[in-house]
C-alpha cells in the first residue's frame, strides 16, 4: 500500500460529504453504463454456449480494462506531478463508491410514504430497487426502501472501501466494474447466459463485504442504541432466506437491528415482525446506516494507514538484507 493511499482515503470521504454522487450523463459510471450496453447490442443472440463465453469475455474486459487504465493514468500523472497523482487517484475512488445518494434516495422514500404520496415513493424507490414497485403498498415500500439501504451499504460502500485496502484505486474500480456488470445484464430471463459469468463473480466478490457489512450493522446498532443482539442473530439465522448468497446478510441484520420484518413477497422473509413498519422505520434505519458508513470508512482509514506504514517500515528493512 502505497504512503499517499490514506490522503487519496481521506479526499475521495471528503469529496463523497461534499457532493455526494451527481447525476450527469458523463459520470464514469453513467459511461462505463453505455460502454456495457453497446457491448451487449453486439453479444450473438444464438448459442447458450457462445453467449455464456462472450458474457466472459466482457466481464473480463471490462474489469481488467478499468483496472488497468486506472492504473495507467495514475502511473502517467505521478511521473507528471504526485499531487496531480493523488487528486486524480481520489477522483477515481470516489466514483467508484456512493453513499449520499443512497441516503438522500431513500430519505426522500420516507418522506413521500409520511405524505401519503404513494406514487412519488413508488417511482423514487424504482431507482433503489429491481423489483416492480408499481402495486406495492406503504408497508412493502418501506420493507424495499430498508433493503435496498441495507444491501447497498455492502455494494456501494463497504465493498469499494474493502477493495481499495487491498488493492488500491485499481481494485476499487474493477470492483465497481463487476458491480455494474452484474446490475445491468446478472439476471435471468434475456441474459441467462450472456450475464452468468458477471452474476457468479459479483457474488463470489461480494462474499467478504456483505458479512463484513452485517457485522458493522451490528456495531453501529449499539452506537445507535437499535438492537445489536437481534441484528447478529437474524443475519446468521436469515441469512440463507434470500437467493443470493451475500444480499441476506446485511439485510437480516438490518431487520433485527430494526425489529421489523423485511420481506419480498413470494421470496423471502428476513427478520421477525416485532415492531410496524413505518416511514419512522427507514428513518431509523437511515440513522444505523449512516452509523455503519462512518464506521466502515474509519477503519477502512485506519486499515490503509496501517498498511502504509508497515510497508514504509519493513521495505527498507528488506532491503537491508
């Protein structure tokens, strides 16, 4: 971990309080969004097999492809000028992870359900969740809105954190890379195949972040005095109740962290119906978030910091010998 990987940290956290995630049709993501879609315009459409090997190829183009142009572009920019290096380095993280929009999204759930402007909630949540929002009533749109923050904490924030300790902007980057793979072509249905491979590695890069981002959830829930020891038990008990593999861990830890019960109909039920749920729900929950957030980027601070002065230290020392 390079000695300048806490200060592009602390700028990219700053940059995220500052402007959150603006909305603009020439945001990295929003491009690499079309980039996705033309390459899917061009997948065959016959052959389960071709289709499945062309999905692979993409993920794998994709992902490595930002990761090595990132890399590319900071290596240029530090033999320029360090500090262009380090901007640009915190740019690139922080596009990478989104958090603020999520909480400004879901708030605004919260609001339009007190209001009784079921429609506007209906249409705000279409942007947090997959699902057809079109009949859901205020208590199953309360249930996505909390879902949707909770599994999101894991996508959007804790994930990118975690990737960027290990690997630096590049990790993060390809991160967010296979992230938005999986949420435009991981389904069933028309991509069965052409997103098989890109579904299968966003689970299996997701397997770390989504427990770790329970066990915050947990943490922050004794800040928040919510309810720690009905948040880790649900998440271990519920866990397995969802069809992915990783979304059930922060969301049942959200739902006892709660004590409400979160459920897609005809899919799962997370957690167990103690309390009602209410746009008074999400707000509590967007309180616990906002805890589990601050929390996941200090140690994610720390961690890099941590990092860099052990290699500082012990580099030389290698080298001495």
């Amino acid at each position: 971990m390079p000695p300048e990987a806490a200060i592009v940290l602390s700028l990219a956290l700053l940059a995220e309080l500052a402007v959150g995630d603006p909305v603009s049709p020439l945001h990295p993501v929003a491009l690499l969004g079309r980039l996705i879609a033309k390459l899917v315009v061009l997948a065959p459409n016959r052959g389960d097999v071709i289709r499945l090997l062309y999905g692979a190829a993409m993920v794998l183009g994709v992902g490595v492809g930002v990761a090595f142009v990132s890399t590319l572009i900071l290596d240029i920019l530090d033999g320029i000028s360090p500090p262009v290096a380090i901007i640009a380095g915190a740019l690139l993280l922080k596009v990478s992870m989104s958090y603020r929009q999520l909480d400004r999204e879901t708030l605004t759930v919260a609001d339009e359900i007190a209001a009784g402007d079921l429609i506007g909630a209906r249409n705000t949540l279409r942007a947090l969740v997959s699902r057809d929002t079109e009949s859901l009533p205020s208590s199953l749109l309360t249930s996505s809105a909390i879902e949707s923050l909770a599994e999101n904490l894991s996508d959007s924030w804790v994930g990118p954190l975690f990737y960027f300790a290990l690997f630096g902007v590049p990790g993060a980057v390809a991160y967010r890379a296979i992230n938005t793979l999986d949420a435009m072509i991981g389904y069933r249905g028309q991509f069965e195949h052409l997103g098989k491979v890109a579904a299968r590695l966003d689970d299996l890069v997701n397997l770390i972040p989504a427990r770790l981002t329970a066990l915050l959830l947990v943490s922050a829930a004794i800040v928040a005095r919510a309810h720690p020891g009905r948040a880790a038990s649900h998440a271990f008990r519920d866990h397995k109740r969802t069809e992915s593999p990783n979304a059930g861990w922060p969301m049942a830890a959200m739902a006892g962290a709660l004590g409400v019960q979160l459920e897609k109909v005809g899919h799962y039920r997370l957690g167990d119906p103690q309390a009602e749920r209410t746009p008074s729900t999400i707000r509590r929950g967007i309180h616990i978030a906002r805890w589990t957030a601050a929390l996941a980027a200090t140690f994610a601070l720390v961690a890099v910091t941590v990092l860099s002065i052990s290699a500082d230290v012990i580099v030389p020392l290698l080298q001495q010998h």
